[in-house]
C-alpha cells in the first residue's frame, strides 16, 4: 500500500499510467518479498537402480516360481 501511495504522490511517478505503476508495483514488491522469504527447495532423490545382473537373476526366479506353480 505504501508503495502505491508512493506511485500517487512522487512527482515524477504520478504521470505513469495506471496499468504500468500496478505492473511495476507488483514485480517490485514480488522481487522484495521472494529476496526477503525465500521458499527453499526439497532436494529430490533419485531411484537408487539395481543392476542389471541382479534384475536378470529376479526374472528367472519369478519364472521358476510360476512353473512350480502351474505343475
């Protein structure tokens, strides 16, 4: 509110449109707001994979599993 009193009553900012004082308030204010409260990321953790190897020896034991089952 201050910052729009500030557009209204400066000299040299009250001949700025409307439209553009709204749009340079806003980015002014957002940019202060985001450098005093910055929102912290979370850092994503990636999948940790199997390899290769041991997915090969999960998909053999898993046909065994279902040939002793069909017998």
């Amino acid at each position: 509110m201050a910052m729009s009193t500030l557009f209204t009553v400066a000299p040299v900012l009250k001949n700025i449109s409307s439209g553009f004082s709204i749009i340079i308030i806003t980015l002014l204010v957002a940019g202060t707001a985001a450098f005093v409260a910055p929102i912290e990321e979370e850092a994503e953790e990636e999948p940790v994979q199997e390899p290769i190897e041991s997915q090969k020896t999960k998909t053999l034991e898993s046909r065994r599993e279902v040939r002793k089952d069909e017998e």
